[in-house]
C-alpha cells in the first residue's frame, strides 16, 4: 500500500522546502497546477532526487479546484529502479479507469505497460511528439490514452523548430489520424523562419533566430 503523503511542513529538505512553499497552495487553479508541473525544484533523475524523495516524499500539494481531487508529486521508476526514477505532479488515490472520466491523463508505464498514476490535463499537455515536414508546417501532438480522447495539436510551427524548441519527442511525417486544434493552440508566426542568405563568398548560409508567438486564432 502506497504511503500517505507528506505536507510540506514534514519535509526535512530545507531548500526544497523554499522553493515549493511559493507553488504549494490549499486551491488550485489551471495556472497553479501548470505551474507546479513546470517546477525546477526537483533534480532530475540521479542520487539528488533519491534524496529529495526520502526527504519529502510523496507530498501533498494542494486540491485541484476544478475537479475537486487531491494532488501530490510522488516518485516513480520503471524497469532501472530507482536509478533512472522521476518526481511527477499526480492525482492522490485516481483509479486509471477514474482518470479519464475526471479531465485527467492516465499515466502508462512504457516498458511494463501498466497504469502508474493519474496526470492532470495541465500537466500532460506540456509534453508531446513533434510531427511535421521538412519544409513545414511542424505541430507538437499531445496523444492520449483515453479511448475517446482524440489527438490534440497544442503548438504549430510554419517550419521546423530550431533545435532549442524541439525539447519533446520527435518523429517527423504526418500528423495522427483525427489529431485537432486544442482551445488554446500556440502558433508561431512565420517572421521568424530560418531563412537562406548570401553569406558574401557564394555559399548560403541558414540564419535561425528567436520566435514570436501568438496564442489561439
């Protein structure tokens, strides 16, 4: 049986405490949950967080005001436990079949494709595969393991991101069957594409620089 969680005044990691005290909320709202899933406050992977874990370990967050559940940061590890384990932002006590009809995105285990734990949507929807073309246009696709649950286009690129976006999976080629726009897309403008110049000895050269965005249509 799982152990009860912690709250963050039982955590004996003093500088995990400081920075979690500022997202740790009794109500949260989309952007408070957004927020905790994009935390910087846990190691990534490696003996640092096999500390914070023992230190803090599952740890209660705050109640999702929406859907009215519980949530907590709880560590996990696959098949290479626990050296390659990870802290992620879950539902406290969802059932996979729960999770789905609650807004929230099952959390299937790769190598043992078994149920680990619920995401919240604003959680899940900062992930993703690219998919797009060579010439473009490029979409980041957040697939679900909800049967009813089509793919949802989150971010779109006129052409291929610049390496320092592609942060997500990537495969290339068409989009998935049925994948559609979310509510809230991003779409990057074309201004800023990398375009092909004469670089002054006949040789082109690719110029890539920053991007502005605009959300919705």
């Amino acid at each position: 049986m799982a152990s009860a969680p912690h709250e963050l005044a039982d955590c004996s990691n003093a500088e995990l405490k400081r920075c979690l005290s500022p997202l740790i909320k009794s109500e949260l709202r989309p952007s408070d949950i957004r927020d905790l899933a994009s935390e910087q406050c846990f190691a990534r992977g490696g003996a640092e967080v096999l500390r914070q874990a023992a230190d803090c370990l599952p740890l209660h967050v705050g109640t999702d005001a929406k859907r009215h559940k519980e949530l907590k940061f709880a560590f996990y590890c696959s098949d290479i436990c626990p050296d390659q384990g990870g802290v992620s932002l879950v539902f406290e006590d969802v059932s996979e079949s729960e999770c789905c009809s609650i807004g929230g995105e099952p959390s299937i285990d790769p190598a043992w494709r078994s149920y680990s734990g619920c995401y919240p949507m604003e959680s899940a929807l900062l992930g993703g595969i690219l998919f797009g073309m060579p010439d473009g246009p490029w979409y980041r696709v957040v697939s679900s393991h909800c049967p009813e649950r089509a793919p949802l286009i989150v971010e779109q690129w006129p052409c291929k991101p610049p390496p320092s976006e592609a942060r997500y999976g990537v495969t290339g080629g068409q989009l998935p069957p049925k994948a559609h726009n979310a509510p809230n897309v991003v779409r990057h403008l074309d201004t800023q594409c990398p375009k092909i110049e004469d670089a002054g000895n006949g040789l082109p050269r690719k110029l890539s620089n920053g991007w502005r965005m605009e959300k919705g249509f």
